[in-house]
C-alpha cells in the first residue's frame, strides 16, 4: 500500500486506557477513549489541563516514555494497530505519515543549525530526496508559512527569529513529507493573538492543500471553532462529548461541555448584569477519582444512586451527526433552560483619579555589539509619551502584543524600574524617579502585582500561611505575630480558599489556588492599585471564571483600582471599565470599553479585534490578518509606529504615516485614538463583529 492508497478513517482510536506506573500505584490517565478522524477532517481535542489530550497525543506517537503503557483498546492508523508495531515500523510512519507540531517551537527545532538545512534534512531521511530538490522544497514550504525572504530564513539559526516565525517554521517541516494526519498539540498558546490568527490560517489552507487530517489539541473553544469540522470534550481522562461542531455548540449534550460554555466570557456576559459562572469544586486527582461519572461531584444534574452507581458508558444522540455523551441524564435534563443566573451586581461607583501618567518616557541603553549592527550606544524606546489616568474602583484593561511595552510600563510603576522622562502621580506624589527600595511602605503596600504565573512567585519551601504573613510582615501590618495569624486566615477567606490551606505547600495546591494566594498576597498591606499582569492567561478556562470573579469582588469590597494587562480580548471586554491599546510604545486607542470595541476604531484595535477566537457559531467575524511582527523597539519605524502594517495607510495622502508621527485625535467622550486617518474615514467603518440572530 503506497503513502496515499486508503479510502477509510485515517485515525481510528477504540476503547483507549493508557496508565502511568510509579513505584507506588499504576495512575489511569485515559480510558475507554474512543475518537475517529476521517480524511481531510480536523479534530479537535479540547479540556482541562490533566484530562489526558496530550498523554492522547503521544500514545498515538507512541511516544509514552518509560513509565506510560497502553493498556487496554487500539489505536489504528490507516486500518494498521500502531500498539503492535515494531520500532522499526513506528520509525518509518513517524515525521512522514505522522508528523506533531508542539507548544514550544524550540523544543523541536535545533538552536545549532540552520533553518534549510533542518528542513532539508526531512525529506532527505524519509523519502531519499536529493539535496538539490530537499533544499528547493523546502524553500517552497516557507513561502507556503507566509514568511517573508525565505532565503534569509533558509540561512537563519532558530534563535534569529521571532515566536510565531519558529512556529512556522516547525509547521513548515512538519509538512515538509506531506503526512496523512498532523497532531497539533496547544501550537498557538505561547504566541499573540495576531500571529495566532496568521498561523491558524496557515494551518487550514495547507490542510486543505495537502488533503491533511488533523487531531488539533487545545484549551481555547474559540480556536477550536475557526479550525475544526468535529470536537471531542475531556474530562479527567475520558471522552464527554463528541460530535460535529455545531451540534456540540449549539445543541450540547454534556452538563461539563454546558459548564465550560458558561465559564468563558462569550459576547453578551457582563461582570454586572450577566456574570460567568465557575465550575463549583476542583479537577479530581487520577488516583481520586469518583466512582461512576467523574465529573459527577461538579455537576448540577447530578443523581445520588445513579450517577455514582456503575461506570458510564457513552451514547448515541439521535438525529446527530455521530453525536455522542457519556452521561446517563441526557434525556431527563432540559439543555435549553437558561442557568440560574446569580444575583445582578450593582455597578460600583467609579471614585477620583488615584493615579495619573503625563508623558511618561522609558528608554535602554544597550551597549554596542555586533548582535545589534555594531556602532554607537543603540536606545530601546519602550515606553513613548503614555498619558492616562486611572481613577478609584475602576478597571483599567491595557492590550497589546508581546513587545509593546505593556510590562515595562508596569515595571516603572511598580519602581523596579524608573522612568527617563515624564511623571507618575500616585495620590499627587510624583513616584517615576523613586526605585522600590527607596519607596515608603505605604506606597509599596498601595501598589502590587498579580502575576501571569502563580507556579514562579511563591516559595517552595514555604507554606502558603507563613507566605502571606511575610507580606503582612513587610508591610507593616498586626502589632504581634497572632496579629498576622489572625489577618492571614481572613485573607484565607477574602480570596475564597478553606483556612487548613494555610498549612499546605505550594506543590500541593492546584494553578487556580496557588494564583488565589498570589491575590491574597497582594492584598495583604490593603493595596488600592492592583497591576495585574496576565493573572488567568496560565489558568484553564473553569478556573479562570472563578478567579476573574474573585478580582471583582474585592475590588468592589476595597474599592481597588485594577490594571489589567491581557491579551484575551474576551475576558477585557467582560471585566474592563476602560481600555488602552498599546503599540510599540505608544497608546494608539484609550477609551471605555464600548467605545473601543465598536467603530470607529485605530486600525491595530480593528486588527487585534478580528483576531480574537470566539466560542460562539452566530458570531461573524471580519478576518484581517496582520502581516509580520511588531517591529524592534531599537529600531522602530519613522512616522507612525504602525504604519508598516497598517491596511489603511493608502487612505492617507501625502505619505504623512511615513514621516509623522500622529496626533492624538479626541473622538468625544474621553475616546482618544492616534492615527492620520480623517474623521470620514473613521466614520464609514464597519463593526468588526457580529452576532448574528438566531
């Protein structure tokens, strides 16, 4: 049988269970998985993280290690047991038939060769392809990824391009032999919004060209919808749902597939009138799992006696397209009824500007070196006059790619770093020049930091109570040490974790809780601005819902003024009061967040906008796809700092996006965008979403 003689399924998995064994116990990690993937068809593979997508995705690579065995069910490839075959058999399928894109680029690229030469290399080993015609396809395959001069590239080490060009380049080879079926595992996460949309579209239109099947895994319902025809729900280690995407969209079957919709911030949820709702309780543990339905603790159908009763099986759902749900209430349960909404919030009172930026500067000094052209001292313009204000109780979202200066400005304010030129007013004292250690404990205590990753910022060593009294220790906080045992364990409280926490590790705690301590840290001196820095981008999407909503609560309680830096445009429009578009340095958009997300709009805002994967079929979005990368703050472009990557510029006579840098055009009521576009312009655009009616 040649590469391409098969008319069946290209992946047929049946009645999976692979486990983990370690000295003490055997640990179930999948079972009675069952998932097809028919040619040409996108599958996506979408759950929690620990519910078994990757250790899915690797057993089909048999790729388990030493410790992860199959056993129980088949895995077939092309109609052959990819469990009864030889290593030999296994090597010649691997990177030609089946190919894997991961999350991390470098981790399957070499950082001491060259581009051509790796990709070369692929054709070269599996099919005995020239080097001539190794070296020409590859040059191709890189036009295809859409990057630009691709003999540059082909001459490049990894580590001289940016993220989203080493995940082009990894997607590049593995298509490099044309495989039947391409297991993509998380290959956007680490990348922005926008290199995401370009590489997703890259993804599909390569699919289509080669005829390629594909098993796509990710967390992001949104990302899911744009790539793949079918989808199959996990939870702690089995399949919950599986069907086309409408039917799993819009016609579920599974109170967890319901439970997920409601904790992600669709258009429509609004922090006060329509909040999200948290999936109650925690992930089970592998060796802690319920009997009969797993997710039965968690779930608002469920039947003492019944659901815990015997192990459950999954079922047709008639009328479907191969439409199927592990649950036994299917029939019994009224899947169109709203959820029980929670009580409407009143929306806090928004107080007086606690602080203010006016034109504040932040630049490096970088020594010369050969890295960057040799020469005189080179300066990194990472902040470029940002003016804005934040006043008491509000939300203040900051949105921007990675390089746009979102973190350094929180640095300057947080005085790990000071400012080159321009003023920070907190509560009318000018902080901009002060460093952290010089600053008074009432202003360190006043300002704290929420950060992305709840597993870098505590202590190993430490247990989580003793952690939050050294906050409170440091601010200042209790006369005696019961004092601060006492204010600890309110803190417990506030940030909704049991007080025997108080006693645990942090290795013992999961993401969600080990970021609800970071919180309770950084409210521990009663701080009144809180940046929070990506504080839900590392969470999975249940846990996300809870903690956003607990960043809510105390704000309302404290009446704390929140810096929200995020690139997840969803969860900015449902907590935002007010939003700031950064760019290269600059604020190009600032305004509430209505007026941001409707037109007119700064041509980044637009772009950022269509970028964002919604999890919502009646959802019509126009796709604008920038092209390239943020350019270098060493060495940004003259005239406006977008304008290398603007659709509109055309619109604009006289070259000026080229040579000027723009004003600040007001817009009324307080909305602000930087941009030579005139005022017709901006008046004939067009939504960039919309829903449309059911």
């Amino acid at each position: 049988m040649t590469k391409w003689d098969y008319d069946g399924p290209i992946l047929e998995i049946s009645n999976l269970s692979i486990s983990f064994f370690t000295r003490l116990r055997e640990i179930p990690a999948v079972m009675d998985f069952s998932v097809t993937v028919q040619p040409g068809e996108a599958m996506g593979l979408v759950g929690e993280s620990g519910c078994g997508k990757s250790t899915v995705a690797l057993a089909v690579m048999r790729d388990l290690g030493k410790n992860g065995r199959i056993t129980g069910g088949t895995i077939k490839f092309k109609g052959r047991d990819l469990t009864e075959m030889g290593d030999e058999e296994l090597r010649d399928i691997r990177g030609s038939e089946i190919a894997m894109i991961y999350q991390e680029p470098m981790a399957s690229l070499n950082p001491a060769m060259k581009i051509g030469h790796q990709l070369a290399e692929v054709p070269m080993i599996h099919e005995g392809m020239s080097q001539q015609d190794a070296w020409d396809l590859a040059r191709q395959i890189v036009a295809d990824v859409r990057l630009p001069d691709p003999d540059r590239i082909l001459k490049s080490y990894p580590h001289q391009l940016s993220g989203g060009q080493q995940q082009r380049i990894v997607i590049a080879m593995a298509l490099m032999s044309k495989p039947a079926l391409l297991i993509l595992d998380e290959p956007t996460t680490a990348l922005d919004v926008t290199v995401e949309a370009g590489i997703v579209d890259i993804v599909k239109d390569l699919a289509k060209k080669h005829g390629t099947s594909m098993l796509f895994i990710s967390h992001n319902l949104g990302l899911v919808l744009e790539v793949c025809d079918r989808i199959c729900v996990m939870y702690s280690g089995e399949a919950v749902e599986t069907g086309s995407i409408t039917d799993v969209f819009d016609k579920m079957q599974h109170p967890y597939t319901q439970a997920l919709f409601r904790s992600i911030p669709l258009p429509g949820a609004d922090k006060n009138t329509r909040p999200l709702v948290a999936i109650p309780g925690n992930f089970p543990l592998p060796h802690e799992r319920p009997p009969g339905c797993n997710f039965g603790p968690r779930c608002n159908y469920f039947a003492q006696g019944r659901c815990d009763a015997a192990d459950i099986k999954m079922v047709s759902v008639p009328e479907h397209d191969r439409h199927a749900t592990r649950c036994i209430r299917v029939d019994e349960i009224d899947w169109d009824a709203p959820p029980d909404l929670a009580a409407q919030i009143e929306r806090s009172e928004i107080g007086e500007p606690v602080l203010r930026m006016e034109d504040l500067r932040k630049y490096y000094e970088v020594a010369a070196s050969k890295l960057f052209g040799g020469g005189d001292h080179k300066v990194v313009k990472a902040n470029e006059t940002l003016s804005f204000e934040a006043r008491e109780g509000e939300t203040l979202a900051i949105v921007g790619e990675s390089g746009c200066g979102k973190s350094t400005f929180a640095k300057v304010l947080m005085g790990l770093e000071t400012a080159t030129a321009g003023r920070i007013l907190l509560y009318d004292n000018e902080i901009q020049s002060t460093p952290i250690e010089r600053r008074s404990t009432d202003t360190v205590s006043g300002v704290q930091m929420v950060f992305q990753n709840p597993f870098d910022t505590l202590n190993p060593s430490m247990t989580v109570g003793r952690q939050i009294m050294r906050a409170l220790e440091i601010f200042g906080v209790g006369d005696s040490e019961a004092a601060r045992h006492a204010r600890m364990l309110e803190l417990l409280d506030l940030v909704k974790l049991p007080r025997e926490f108080a006693e645990r590790m942090p290795r013992q705690l999961s993401g969600g809780q080990k970021q609800r301590v970071g919180i309770a840290r950084a409210f521990a001196g009663g701080a009144k601005i809180v940046v929070a820095d990506e504080p839900v981008s590392a969470l999975d999407v249940s846990v996300q819902a809870a903690v956003t909503d607990l960043l809510m609560e105390i704000q309302r309680k404290n009446k704390t003024t929140l810096l929200f830096i995020s690139h997840d445009l969803s969860i900015v429009r449902y907590l935002s009061d007010r939003v700031m578009v950064m760019y290269l340095g600059h604020v190009v958009e600032l305004g509430t967040t209505d007026q941001v997300f409707a037109p007119p709009y700064h041509p980044y805002t637009e772009a950022l906008l269509s970028a964002v994967p919604i999890a919502d079929t009646h959802v019509e979005k126009k796709r604008i796809v920038l092209e390239g990368d943020i350019p270098s703050a060493v060495n940004p472009p003259p005239g406006c700092p977008f304008q290398t990557r603007c659709r509109w510029k055309s619109q604009v006579p006289g070259g000026l996006c080229d040579t000027e840098v723009p004003p600040v055009k007001q817009l009324g009521n307080g909305h602000q965008i930087k941009c030579h576009l005139s005022d017709e312009i901006l008046r004939t655009m067009e939504p960039v979403i919309k829903v449309a009616a059911e």
